[in-house]
C-alpha cells in the first residue's frame, strides 16, 4: 500500500476549491485521500506513513491543462507576430511536416517536464504522433486524455483518409483499456479542415467507445464568417446540425460565440475549454467565459501549444482567465477566485473523465505544493487570492499525481531533464535548418 502524509501551512480544499485549512495535513492512501484537516487531528491516525513536511507550503488540487499539442515545445518561439492563418500555413505546418515519430517523442518529453515543474497533473492534447506522446505521458508519470488529431497532410500519415484509418486503428485497440493516468478521446482538427463525411466517421466511433470529442470551434471572426458563408451556421451550430453533440464535446477556444451556440452548448455535454493567453497572442479576441458561467456551461482550462502560447504555466494563464473576464465584463465582482482554481484544477480533472472533489476525504489524490518562501507570497492575507494573482509556476516544489510523487522538492523523479533539453534543442536547431533551405 502506498501511504504518504503531507503537512501544509495552507490547505485550499473543497470540491469548489471554497475551504482553507491553517496547519492542515493530507492522509493518503494507495491514490485517495483519506483525510484532511487540522495536522493536530490527522496525525492521530498516522501509522506506517511515509512524511512530507512542507510547513511553508500551500496545497492546492493539482492544475489540469485543459488543451495542449504537447511536442509543439519544439516549435517554442519560432513565430510570435502573425494571424492564425498565416502563422499556420506558413510556419507551424512547415515545421510539423519534417518532425519525425522520435521527434515527437522528445517534444513530449520535454513538454512534460514543463507541466511537472508548473504544478501540473495532466492534460487534455489533440495532436498527431500520439503513440509517442503516449509513451512519453506513462515515462513522465502524469495523467492525460489523449485525443489523435484528424485532418489533411499530416507528417505521420499523409492523406486524411490514411490520418482517419490509422487515428480509428489505434482507438480500436486502446479504447478497451481500463488504465486510470491515460484515457482516450478523438481529435478533429476543425469543421474547416475535417470534411462532413469524416466528421459523421468520428461521430460513429465517439458513439462506439463513448469517448470525446475534441474539436477547435470558433477561435477566429475569420472562421465563424467563412462557416456562416459556406453552411449557414456557426461551427458550433454545425457540428450540432451533424450530431457530434450527441456525445461529450471539448471546445477548444470558443471565443466568437452567439446565444445559439450559448443554447446548444449549456443543453447537450459540452466543455469550453479557454486558451487566454493563446488567444491574446494571436489577437483571436476573449472568449466570454464569464457568460458561460453564468449559463451553467462546463469551462476548463488550457494553455493550448508552445507554439502559439509560449509555455504550458497554469498559474499565469488563471490570472489571465480571471482579468480578462473582469475587463471583459467590465465587473470586477465576476471570476471569484476560488472559481478561477477551480476552473483550473477540478473542472480539469473531470473533462478528463475522472470525478473530483479537490483536496477532500475520498477524493483522488492529485495535489500540488507551493513554497511560501519567496517575497511575493507575503503577507497571506488571503492565501487563495495570493495563489491566483501573485504566485507563479516556479513556486511549484511537488506534485503528486494519483497519490505517487512524481516531482519533489524540485527534482523530477522519472525524466531525465539534461538529456531531454539537450536533444529538444538538438531536434529544433535541425528542423529550422532544414526549413531555410
């Protein structure tokens, strides 16, 4: 039996992330919490325990990145001023086109060791090379709902149909698997990439094995306006008129929406999943979360790829959710922070597919310590206020992912990061060589 106990200065806990515990303490057994309250109180039932003292610390559910294209960290910086179309046709599918199933794999690596080092416990991704993504996700010991990508011209597969056969062969033989830290959903690209008679495939196959959906919808005024002018409707209005939200749809980005679209998604099971960072960059626009919100509609969120953000920080891109969404609204009362967390943390974990209620007796154990150790933490006069707008992700000094330490006191307990940096920055020096020719 794996039995951990955690002792915390600050212990933000709750299924909505609503309660603070002073000089609390974690009880974990095998991957759940058995208790959580006062350390006065939980140390009476310590027995053969193995101890993680952190009385300068604050525990927090673990951060879920909510839309990721991991092995996109080997494009880091390669173009940072450009609209999405352009930046896509003429950058990032030209790097992609000469990556390699081994490049990938260290892409993945590289951008796991990013998420352990931020406090993060897993993702969401849609990309191709899955295979490789997989193996670097079950080496790096997180969690993550993988979701192969389909569409046109990909460097794995070619031609969409050659994408569709072997995105729909490797789903046949995992979708069976009962496995807790990797889960499995379906990737469309987008309504403007993926034609309807692969969207109605993709559809079939969701309905088979019950998984996700995850699609980009209406991140640019650029793609609502061609889809209105091509099909007469929003994209959402569209995969909606195919069926797709007969079964569970993770929305990428959302950031043009209509009270259509705010219908059909609060009506059938549909996540928005908010990129804020990603969206500014690329001068997108600001998706109205708080309006979905208020609506009742599912909002996780993501950092979306290091191509398009930078990084893969959740804690910055939680402060961003959360100004943005009060200039936006022009309400400072909206985005209350304990909703931002758990935006960021438990509303994650469950797009995932796995039930929640943060740190809370009976709940998975997923958890993240904060040192309190640097000038920006004080003074606590509101622990969870100082989480959201002054703590950052180099604050981060553990992590536990389904009750197994997989990051402590700083040091990466699976991957070796001297190796992995140094081929990252061997694989990308090469590819952009081989772009300039």
């Amino acid at each position: 039996m794996n039995e951990l106990y955690i002792e915390c200065k600050y212990i933000i806990s709750g299924s909505k992330c609503e309660k603070l515990i002073k000089n609390g303490a974690i009880l974990i057994e095998d991957n759940k919490i058995l208790e959580v309250d006062k350390a006065s109180s939980v140390k009476k039932l310590l027995a053969g325990h193995d101890k993680l003292i952190r009385t300068n610390h604050t525990a927090i559910p673990s951060l879920i990145n909510a839309h990721t294209h991991l092995p996109e960290t080997l494009l880091r910086g390669i173009c940072d001023s450009e609209k999405l179309v352009n930046w896509l046709y003429d950058y990032i599918w030209l790097f992609e086109m000469k990556m390699t199933k081994e490049d990938a794999y260290y892409g993945a690596l590289l951008g796991c060791l990013e998420l352990i080092e931020s406090g993060t416990a897993g993702i969401i991704d849609q990309y191709f090379y899955v295979e490789s993504i997989e193996q670097a996700i079950r080496e790096s010991g997180i969690r993550a709902l993988l979701c192969p990508s389909v569409f046109d011209n990909t460097p794995e597969s070619g031609s969409l149909d050659n994408t569709w056969k072997s995105v729909s062969k490797f789903l046949n033989t995992r979708c069976s698997s009962k496995e807790n830290n990797v889960r499995y959903g379906i990737g469309p690209h987008a309504p403007y990439t993926v034609p309807k008679e692969y969207l109605y495939k993709i559809l079939d196959l969701s309905s088979k094995y019950s998984i996700p959906i995850h699609i980009h919808l209406s991140e640019t005024k650029q793609e609502v306006e061609e889809n209105e002018e091509k099909f007469g409707m929003s994209p959402i209005e569209y995969i909606h008129d195919l069926g797709l939200t007969k079964e569970r749809i993770l929305g990428a980005h959302c950031v043009h929406t209509n009270k259509k679209d705010w219908e059909i998604m609060k009506t059938t099971d549909f996540t928005v999943l908010h990129n804020p960072q990603s969206n500014l960059k690329m001068t997108s626009g600001i998706a109205p979360v708080y309006k979905y919100i208020e609506q009742g509609i599912k909002v996780a969120v993501g950092t979306d790829g290091n191509a398009s953000n930078n990084d893969l920080a959740m804690i910055e891109e939680l402060s961003t959710t959360a100004m943005l969404q009060k200039y936006f609204s022009n309400d400072p009362k909206v985005m209350q922070n304990e909703t931002v967390l758990y935006l960021g943390t438990i509303s994650g974990l469950k797009t995932i597919g796995i039930e929640s209620s943060g740190i809370s007796k009976g709940s998975v154990a997923d958890i993240t310590l904060l040192g309190l150790d640097k000038s920006h933490s004080w003074p606590q006069n509101d622990p969870l206020s100082n989480i959201i707008y002054s703590s950052s992700s180099s604050d981060v000094t553990d992590l536990i992912v389904n009750g197994k330490i997989v990051y402590l006191d700083g040091k990466h307990q699976f991957l070796d990061k001297e190796k992995i940096i140094e081929k990252c920055s061997s694989i990308s020096s090469k590819i952009l060589t081989e772009m300039k020719k």
